[in-house]
C-alpha cells in the first residue's frame, strides 16, 4: 500500500490534471517533479481508483483545503498534514511530509538553504530516505548554529546529515544565531570562513525553514540562541509576533524594526524572499498566529502544515 505521503501527492497530480485542466509539463513546473514522476503518478492513481469521474481523496488528504491556501495566499504550493493533536507526533508527522516533499522535488545540482533549531526540521532528516536526488548540489546553513556545549551540535548535524543523505556537500555557517553585539555580528559576519556560507546565500534554488513563535522551544532555549526574555518582551511591544531564521516580525508580516536584528548572523529577509521556493514548516495552536503573519508577509511560498492550523488560517484570514 502506497504511503500517505504519496497518496496525497497522487492525489495532488490527479486533481491537477484531471480537474484543473494542468498539463502535465504545467505540473512539473508548477510542482518541481520530474514528468516521468507526474506520468507515473497519474497511472498509479489510475489503477487505485482514486480517478474516476472526479478525484476521490483517501482518508487524511486535504486537497481541497490545500488548494484553498494556495488560493488565499498566493502560494506555489501547500501540504496538510493528517496529524494528531499532541505537539511530540505532529512534529514527527510534518517532517515527515517534510522527507517526501524534499525526495520528490529537490533536483540535482540545487543549492538548499537550511534553517536551525527547528523540531520539525529534525524530524525531517530521521524520516528522509538516502538517496542522490541531489548529487552536486549543496546544503547551506542559513542561521549561525553555535551555541552552548551540548547543543551546538544539533545545527551542524542538522545540515551535515541532510547532505549526506541527499548526496550533497554542507556548507556550515560556524557562528551563533545571536551574538552580543552588533560590532561583534559585523566582525564575524566579514571572517573568511563565513563568507563561503554567506555568499551563497543569493543562490539558493531552495529554503527549508521552521517559523518561530514569541515562546521559544526547549531546543532552543537550551542552545543558548535566542534572545533574552526581557529583549523578547521589547521585540513583543514592537508587534512582534513570530519569525524566521530570527528575523521577527509583526501580525501584517512587515518585518519588525528593532537594532537587536543587528546581532543576528543568518540570511537577510530580503535574500531570504528572493529564494525560488521557501518552504514554511510548522504546526499546532500556539503557532497559527505566526505562520498567519508569514503567509501575509510572503516570507514562505510553500506552506507544510497540520489539518487544524490550515483550517485556522482559512478561518481567520477571510
């Protein structure tokens, strides 16, 4: 039996073809798949009996919502997730979704960006099958992962396994997310050995990226990379209500000015928005808020994201 992932992408490709009227060269486009894949899938939703007059979604594929998100955020491309309500098992289940969509879109030869501290991001690389889908390619850390002894290994291990089991080279950004000072952020930000990660920043053809809400995570806050809670309390007053890759910004997705975005080491917003595809993973409650604010602010063009919180955002953005 087909896994979940596959189905919904089946599903997807059916209702793209046989509904939508999408060619098959429009859906590789539109998709990032090759068209062997569109063509396999195609025949396989066939002979499940997902297409007969119209496309019958199995259990837990949300393909009409997907489409809404699509729709109401201008997106290139949206992914809900069938995940149970507990934090610990949608983490696992959206990076899940994660794994298949990086195994079934990723091209050899791309330069990925990656984020840090992400819980889902991790999970991501447990469930990726090794593979060369991105023989020549790289994996590039976009937010500085150096932290506290004990946690700083999380980040390098984050990239460096992403591209070993794609068949890429790591590039590390050996630097904490947050420095002291905004002296300090400029003298590392100039050191040789960050510039090999920093100058590819305007390259990437893709960006896995986590979105961050005002309470950082237990990873997090143990990594000893975040900002103090009486620095998150002034970034809060300024209308802060989420980020991505630190830079914060408010309910409208305006980014939030403050000089404590001075002593960030990590990709720019406006190099991060550049990006061909930024994909946006992230779920649950206390997170709608800030995926609702990135969504509106264009930071991610591809949203991941359980069944509740895309309802959530339909809801509240009408």
């Amino acid at each position: 039996m087909a896994r979940v992932d596959e189905l919904r992408l089946m599903s997807k490709v059916a209702r793209m073809y046989y509904v939508q009227g999408i060619r098959q060269q429009g859906i590789t486009e539109r998709l990032q798949i090759h068209q062997s894949t569109v063509s396999r899938l195609l025949k396989r939703a066939r002979a499940a009996n997902l297409v007969r007059i119209s496309v019958n979604n199995p259990p837990g594929i949300f393909a009409e919502m997907e489409d809404q998100l699509v729709a109401q955020f201008q997106l290139q491309d949206a992914v809900v997730v069938d995940c149970p309500i507990e934090e610990g098992p949608m983490v696992r289940d959206l990076g899940a979704a994660v794994a298949y969509f990086v195994e079934t879109t990723v091209k050899p030869g791309a330069a990925i960006g990656i984020s840090s501290w992400s819980r889902s991001l991790f999970a991501m690389v447990d469930a990726l099958h090794p593979g060369d889908t991105c023989r020549g390619g790289k994996v590039v850390q976009i937010l500085g992962g150096v932290g506290q002894v004990g946690a700083e290994h999380y980040a390098i291990y984050l990239a460096q396994r992403l591209a070993a089991l794609i068949g890429a080279a790591p590039v590390l950004l050996q630097a904490p997310a947050v420095v002291g000072s905004t002296e300090a952020q400029r003298v590392l930000s100039r050191d040789p050995s960050m510039r090999a990660a920093m100058e590819l920043f305007d390259h990437l053809d893709i960006a896995l990226v986590g979105i961050g809400s005002m309470e950082p995570s237990r990873l997090l806050s143990s990594s000893g990379n975040f900002f103090s809670p009486e620095e998150r309390a002034e970034l809060s007053r300024l209308g802060a209500v989420g980020d991505i890759c630190f830079r914060f910004f408010d309910a409208e997705g305006e980014p939030v000015k403050s000089p404590l975005m001075q002593r960030v080491i990590g990709i720019e917003p406006a190099a991060l928005k550049r990006v061909n595809r930024v994909v946006g993973v992230a779920g649950g409650r206390r997170k709608t808020q800030a995926i609702l604010a990135a969504l509106r602010g264009r930071w991610i063009n591809v949203l991941i994201t359980d069944q509740r919180t895309a309802a959530s955002l339909l809801n509240e953005s009408q």
